[in-house]
C-alpha cells in the first residue's frame, strides 16, 4: 500500500493533537519533531523534510491555531496544506497540441517500466477518444520491440517499428509520418533506458528530442528506487528539460519518499502514477487526494470516479430496485459482485475510504476477502438457472448442495453459508422497505398535503 508507513505515523501524531482543547508550543514541537522523523522514514529528501517542518511548525504556532477552539483540526488542516503544496497542489494533465498531432516521448532509466507505462498511457488517452501510436524506439535491449508489439496488441493500438538496425533518431521522424498519414493523433515514443545514466544515452535522447519536437517529454521513474529516483529525475530535467513525470510501481512502495521529493527537486509536476501491473492501472496524479490519503482523510472523489468508469448506471439502478422490492435473487448477487469487482481490488479501494487508519487494517487479509468473493462466484456458478432464482431450492435439498459444492470446488459448509448470508441480506431489505412504509405513514398521517 503506497505510504502506508508514512500514513500510519503521520495519523498517531496528529490524533494526539485532535483531542487536546488547547496547544502549547511544546506540544507543536514535539509533533513536529515526529513529522519530520516520519517524513524521513519515508526516504523523503533531508532538504524538503527540514523546510517542510520549519514552514509547517511556523504555522502551527501562529495566532490562528493556539487561539482556536479546534487547534488540532488546524493542525491537520496546515499539514495538509502543506502536503499538497509539496506534491504540486493541484493536478498536471497531458499538454496536447493545438495542431493536431501531440508527441510525447517517455525517457528513463533500463527496468523502470517505460514499455508497459507507454501501453497504459496509450490505453488512458484512447478512453479519452484519442487515436494513439505506439513507437518503438528501444533498439538496444533485447526483445524491447517485441514487448511493445504484444504490449499494443493487448490494448488494441498500433505499435510503429522499423527494426533494431534503424537509428532510434530516423524511426521517431518516421513515426511522425505514419501518424499523419493513418489519422492518428497522438505518438508516444518508447525510448532506450540504460541501467545508468551516460552521455551516449543523454546524446541519443536530445537528438530524438531535436528531430521530433515533443508536446510531452515524461520521465519514468520507479518509486521503490527512493532517493535514487529524486537524482535520476533531476539528471534527465537537466539534459532534457522534461515536462513531468510518471511513477511506476507506487503500489508496492510503503514509503513514498520519491512522490513526496521529486516536485520540490526538479519543480516539474508527477502527472501519473502506476498503481499495479494490469494496463488499466494507471491514474492522474491529483496532490490534494493524495494528500488526503495519507492524512487516513479518504478520497472519495477517486472512489466515485473510479465508480462512474467501472458501474453501468442503468445496471445498478435495476439492481437497486430489485433489492427495495424483494425480487433480488443469487444471478443478481453475482451481477452486483461483478460490478464491484470492475472497480480494482479492495486493497487499493479500501484506502479511499475516509478515516481508515492502515493500522486499523492490520490482521485483516484483503486479499482473503477477494479470494472468498471468488468462491462465492463459484459456488453460485454451479448452480443451475432455477436454483439462482429460487435459492430455495438448494436450501431444501441436501444433493443439490453436495452436487454444487463439488462442481465448485467448495464445500456443503460453504454453499450453507452463503445461502444463510443471502438470506440475512433479504431479511434485512425487507425490514427497510419495512421501516420506509412505516416513515412514510407516519408523515402522511401528521402531513396529508405530502400524500
């Protein structure tokens, strides 16, 4: 869970700060003082950590807060604040050309996941109606080519390569061409990374830069290298001038240290991150969500956007309906699973939530959790179209549920289970629907006009 170390320190040291009425400037300090080992923890650079603490402490100790009702709430407030203003403050989207054609060059260091991010990007602009190309640039590492063309395949885009025995400069202006000439509107163009940074590299990169003239040149960086993602994107700003950069792989790094540093370093914006390994794992970076993550504040914005893309509206209107009149049985169950399933893993929705403490997720196992919703799916997979609709069938009928439970590789235990969930759920819908007629009367009664 990315900064889930950083979350979970920042939080205890804020929540000692919440329930005080009043503060004392030895109170600010020494809450300071944990911010700071916090942030360093993270692998947050040493120079932003002492400015961070110095503007933020400044603050926490002005007339505002040790006169306020709330001081704690303004604490956090500043804290925020100050986060956000560390990230970017508010989100930095692709630049697209005016012209009609917008070049993006992603650059960056061999094993940072430049291939597949191209991949994603591809998959994220063409959901926003764009017509994407794929370049490959890569000619030195081995099979980088045909990682790209598999890469494309998946996603549906076309993948533009001349070979490995073509100049990476010759196959970027070449790919300018063919996009023009196939009424694409985007290129994105896979570069050649090295396990260093070196002058033949920077060399190559600044002749493809020249022969292309790119809207976007994004440095893909990996998260989990730390402070060795903080110099490698302030050696490739300088040679290049980038326009931003993209985090890979912040899903697995508990820190965080390389988000919360590489603004303040090199003073160009994160504009995504990858959060997992499926093309579709890719989101905007917006700093004040983030921000509101790690302070276990949620981000409910992400949680409904992530919703409105994944949840057929109509689909879940239906379903609701079936559930306040009774009519929903076990094929809609499984619909409403799916539903939810399209929205990512609980791991990743769970921190969205507000007011959830990572550390009030410890010894839970989420991943159990999805494992359980598959054998749920299973269970009412190996059922038959009556059964799903009348789960009655199966309670009463002791070789149904022997005959469910071993086509679905489960138990008779299991498939009781969630027949007696399923019944629970309909039982407590009926004593809603209950308690809204009852609401209802009741109003009617003291109002008629609202009959």
């Amino acid at each position: 869970m990315a900064f889930e170390g950083l979350a979970s320190k920042l939080q205890d040291t804020l929540k000692k700060l919440k329930g005080k009425g009043k503060l004392s400037e030895k109170d600010i300090k020494e809450a300071m003082r944990e911010v700071k080992l916090a942030l360093l923890e993270a692998d947050v650079n040493y120079k932003i950590v002492r400015d961070f603490v110095k503007i933020t402490g400044e603050k926490c100790l002005g007339k505002e807060v040790m006169e306020s009702l709330t001081p704690g709430q303004q604490v956090i407030k500043i804290v925020n604040d100050e986060l956000k203003e560390l990230m970017g403050n508010t989100e930095s989207r692709i630049e697209f050309s005016t012209k009609g054609l917008t070049v993006i060059m992603l650059v960056g260091l061999q094993g940072a996941g430049k291939t597949t991010m191209g991949g994603k990007l591809a998959l994220e602009l063409r959901k926003k109606n764009k017509k994407p190309l794929l370049v490959a640039c890569d000619i030195y590492r081995p099979a980088a080519i045909k990682q790209l063309q598999v890469v494309g395949k998946q996603i549906d885009v076309p993948v533009f390569s001349m070979g490995d025995k073509v100049s990476p400069v010759d196959i970027a202006k070449a790919s300018i061409e063919h996009a023009k000439n196939n009424d694409l509107n985007v290129v994105i163009i896979d570069t050649a990374g090295r396990l260093h940074i070196d002058e033949e590299l920077m060399a190559e990169l600044e002749n493809i830069k020249s022969s292309v003239e790119p809207n976007e040149i994004l440095l893909v960086v990996d998260s989990m290298t730390g402070q060795d993602a903080v110099n490698v994107a302030e050696s490739f700003n300088n040679t290049l001038d980038i326009t931003g950069v993209v985090l890979t792989k912040l899903d697995g790094d508990t820190r965080g240290g390389a988000a919360l540093s590489i603004k303040a370093i090199t003073g160009k914006p994160i504009k995504f991150v990858g959060l997992g390994e499926k093309m579709n794992d890719l989101e905007v970076f917006h700093p004040d969500r983030m921000a509101s993550r790690i302070l276990g504040m949620g981000d409910i914005l992400s949680l409904i956007e992530k919703a409105q893309e994944a949840i057929d509206e109509d689909k879940a209107k239906e379903l609701g309906d079936k559930m306040m009149n009774l009519e929903f049985n076990l094929e809609d169950f499984k619909e409403s699973m799916a539903q939810l399933k399209k929205m990512g893993p609980m791991t990743k929705l769970i921190e969205m939530v507000p007011g959830v403490n990572t550390k009030q997720l410890e010894g839970i196992d989420l991943n159990q959790s999805e494992k359980e919703l598959k054998k749920i799916e299973a269970i009412i997979d190996s059922m038959t179209a009556k059964e799903r609709k009348d789960p009655t069938l199966v309670s009463n009928s002791p070789s149904r549920k022997r005959r469910i439970a071993k086509g679905s590789g489960t138990t008779v235990q299991q498939v009781n289970k969630l027949l007696k969930d399923f019944q629970m759920m309909k039982k407590m819908m009926k004593q809603m629907k209950n308690q809204q007629k009852s609401f209802k009367k009741g109003m009617f009664g003291k109002f008629p006009f609202m009959k």
